[in-house]
C-alpha cells in the first residue's frame, strides 16, 4: 500500500465527501497530503485527524479556490510544509440544479468560478510547484457534464468545461511529463448530495433503477480510481475522461 510513497498532493474541497475520501486513500498510499477547505476547519481537522492517526502526514489549510489570492496563500502554505507537489486534485465544487428561469449571474458565476476558474487557478500554482520530473492533474468532473440532466444546464456546462480543460492541457503539456485526467462520478453519496435532496429522492431511485450496477456511490468508489490515476500505474495515461458511475453513461 505505498503507491503515492514520497509524493506531495493537494486536494481542494478535501473536508468532506469526495475530496475527504482522496486525501485520506492519498495518504493511505504514503502520500504527504494538503487538506483544503473553504470554510469547514472542524471536518477539515477531523480529516487530518483520522490520516495522521493512521501513521500519515496531512495539513488543513482554509482557502476559497475562486479567489486568486486564497489560492496562492494556499499553495504558498503548501510550500512551506512539504516543500514541493506532485499531485493536484481540483475537486471543490458546487452543484445547484435550477429550472432555467431562475438561473441568475448569480448562480451561473457562483459554480463557474468555483468549478471552472477555481480549477484554473489552482492548475496555474500547481506549475510553479511540480518539480522537474513533472506533475499529475486530476479533474473531478461529473457525468453530468456529457450527459446532462434537466435543470442542471449551468453545473453540466461547468463539468464540460473542466473536461475540455483536461484535454486541451494534456496537449499543452507536451514533453513536460505532466499527466491532467478527468473522472467523471455519477450520483456519489456525499454530504453535498445529501443536502441537494438527492439522496433518498426518486430522482436517486430512478437514477439507480438505470445503472447497471445497481446503487448510488459511494466516496472511496472514486478515491480508489484517483490513486490508481495518481500513480505509475496510469503512466501512459492522460487526457481521459473516466467515468465512475457503475456504468450509467449514455441513458
Ligand atoms: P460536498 O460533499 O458538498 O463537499 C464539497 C467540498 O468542497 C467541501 O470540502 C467544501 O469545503 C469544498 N468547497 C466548496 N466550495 C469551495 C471553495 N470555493 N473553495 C474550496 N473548497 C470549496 O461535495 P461532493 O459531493 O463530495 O462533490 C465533490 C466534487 O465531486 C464536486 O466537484 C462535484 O461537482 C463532484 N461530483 C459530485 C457528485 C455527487 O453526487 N456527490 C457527482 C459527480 C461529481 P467546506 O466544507 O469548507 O465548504
């Protein structure tokens, strides 16, 4: 269980669900990992809690991904820790699912500069701080984002923006050894889908009545395909879009 042994990660939104689930199988690998969070320190600490307890390292550090000042203060405090990063997940992220009368600037500039401009950003520091032997990017996207549902217009355009972002780096990053994938999760329990209402909803029933699979995920269904992406073993590996939806893609 050392497959991230020697390597510094951060993981934006890493205080609960999804990101919570990365840092802490990170860690388990032998990552040295950066928790961020943007307002929930007590869940953030309880993440760094439940990895050190485990034998690992992990810091908390408070950051909003959409402020470009946050962001550097959060990469900078990386630095000082760890010294250097060679893994970035850009998974902070906010879903708002509204009928298209009631999309606003608002609403619309709230997910796109948290989902989109926050994964910019954070991938612009990241640059300053991969060593010479490159870095990993991992985008967490959404299925929504190639099969969008209705009501959620401005959250899927935000995830296929962020899956267009991972191609287009990947070719910009040529020669540079730095390998930026997308995993795209169907319905995830998290506590975000649980106070969206998604959870115990017929919207879920439905959703799991068509995946193959048969259930709703859960947050270490996508941590493990992470680390699998974070480590050599996805070496030839870049510019994907995973989908971990037990097999919903295409309804
Ligand atoms: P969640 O339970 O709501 O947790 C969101 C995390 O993001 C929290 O740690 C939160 O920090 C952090 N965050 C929110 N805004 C932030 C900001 N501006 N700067 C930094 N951190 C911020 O979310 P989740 O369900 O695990 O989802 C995580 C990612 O997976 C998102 O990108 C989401 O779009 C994607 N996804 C989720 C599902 C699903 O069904 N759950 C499905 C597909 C894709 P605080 O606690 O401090 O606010």
């Amino acid at each position: 269980m050392n497959k991230l042994a020697n390597k510094v990660a951060l993981v934006t939104g890493a205080s609960k669900g999804i990101g919570a689930a990365i840092a802490k199988q990170f860690a388990a690998e032998g990552a040295k990992v950066v928790v961020n969070y943007a307002s929930s320190k007590e869940d953030a600490d309880k993440v760094v809690q439940a990895i050190t307890e485990n034998g690992g390292r992990a810091i908390a550090v408070k950051g909003d991904v959409s402020k470009e000042e946050e962001i550097a203060a959060l990469f900078e405090q990386a630095k000082t820790a760890f010294g250097t990063l060679d893994i970035l997940v850009n998974n902070a992220g906010i879903y708002q699912y509204e009928p298209i009368e009631q999309v606003s600037a608002g609403t619309f500039h709230g997910q796109f500069n948290i989902n989109v401009l926050g994964s910019i950003l954070a991938i612009q520091e990241s640059l300053k701080l991969f060593g010479d032997t490159g870095g990993n990017i991992i985008n967490i996207s959404s299925e929504a984002g190639r099969t969008p549902l209705p009501t959620g217009s401005v959250y899927s355009a935000t995830k296929a923006a962020l899956d267009a972002i991972t191609v287009s780096l990947s070719k910009e990053f040529s020669g540079k050894n730095i390998r930026i994938n997308s995993i795209l999760p169907g319905v995830v329990e998290t506590e975000g889908s649980r106070s969206a209402g998604f959870i115990g909803s017929d919207f879920e029933k439905k959703l799991v009545d068509t995946t193959p699979l048969g259930r709703t995920g859960q947050p270490d269904d996508i941590a493990k395909v992470a680390v699998f992406l974070a480590s050599d073993d996805a070496a030839w590996i870049t510019g994907e879009k995973i989908s971990v939806s037990g097999g919903i893609y295409g309804l």
